[in-house]
C-alpha cells in the first residue's frame, strides 16, 4: 500500500493526469479543427463529426501508448526486475 508522501503515488498521480489531459487535448482540437472546416466549407456537422471521432481514437491510442510506457516503466524500477 502507498503512502501520501510517497513519490510512486505523485508519479502515478502525474502520469494519468498527462493522460486525461492528452485525451482531452487530442478530442478538443479534432472538434475545434472539424467546426472550423465546416463553417469554411458550409459542410455542417460532416468535419465535425469526422474530426471529433478520429480525436478520440487518437486519445484512446494516447492513453494506450502513455499507460503502457508507465508501466514498463514502473516493472523495471522494481527490485529485482529483469533489466530491459
């Protein structure tokens, strides 16, 4: 169990923060990008609705690629873990 002073909870509290922010970040300028195109071109809702879903796969990988460096990270900083 982890304690509040620990620095593996701060880190753990870090990583999944960048993560929600990347996500975020990733579905808000998809959208933004697809209002833009739509208003641009009279295509309303078209580009949003393109752009808005492929940032979220782009979040979904973000997080997937983020969660999966975090915790390689955290196995090799284990005692006793097999060097990488």
């Amino acid at each position: 169990m982890f304690h509040v002073g620990s620095t593996q909870v701060w880190r753990a509290v870090g990583a999944f923060s960048a993560v929600g922010f990347a996500f975020v970040l990733a579905v808000v300028i998809g959208a933004g990008a697809g209002l833009v195109l739509d208003r641009w071109l009279g295509t309303s809702p078209l580009f949003f609705l393109i752009l808005f879903f492929m940032g979220v796969v782009a979040g979904m990988l973000n997080v997937f690629r983020m969660a999966s460096r975090f915790l390689d990270d955290e196995r090799r900083s284990r005692p006793g873990a097999p060097p990488a």
